[in-house]
C-alpha cells in the first residue's frame, strides 16, 4: 500500500527574476583588436547583463564541467576473472 505522501509532487515556486525599474536599454564598450588597440565600440543588450546571478546554477554547472574532465577508467571483472 502507499503513503499518500508519496504521490504528491512538490513543485518549487519560482521567483521571476528582478531588474532595475528603468535601465539603459544598451551599454556601448570598446572593441579591441589582437593587438590590444582599441578598433571601434559596440553597443550591448543591458538585459544580459541586469540579470541577478544564480549561485545554483553557477555551482551546477562547475559540477558538471568537473565531472566530464574525469578519464573514466572504471571497469567491471567478468565472472571468469573472478576468483
């Protein structure tokens, strides 16, 4: 018999994520060349960068870079190198 615990599902309730009320709408930065010389300036999307940082997400993805730089040399013995 199960626990009518077990089939409820916990949702995690999201919070939207919070920006200034009235940013810039574009920052201009330099553009450099492979020399270090400055070449020209561009404009970027304030929005990208306006987000709060996501310290999870951040540790999630740390995780899983670490974990592919792994060799994976496990191995399992067959049943005729068991002795």
């Amino acid at each position: 018999m199960a626990r009518k615990s077990a089939d409820k599902k916990i949702e995690k309730k999201r919070k939207p994520v919070k920006t200034e009320k009235n940013p810039k709408t574009q920052i201009i930065s330099d553009v450099y060349d492979t020399d270090g010389k400055k070449s020209g300036k561009m404009t970027l999307p304030v929005t990208v960068f306006a987000a709060k940082i996501n310290p999870d997400l951040i540790a999630q993805a740390v995780r899983v870079y670490l974990s592919n730089q792994r060799a994976g040399t496990h191995a399992v013995k067959t049943r005729a190198e068991v002795t």
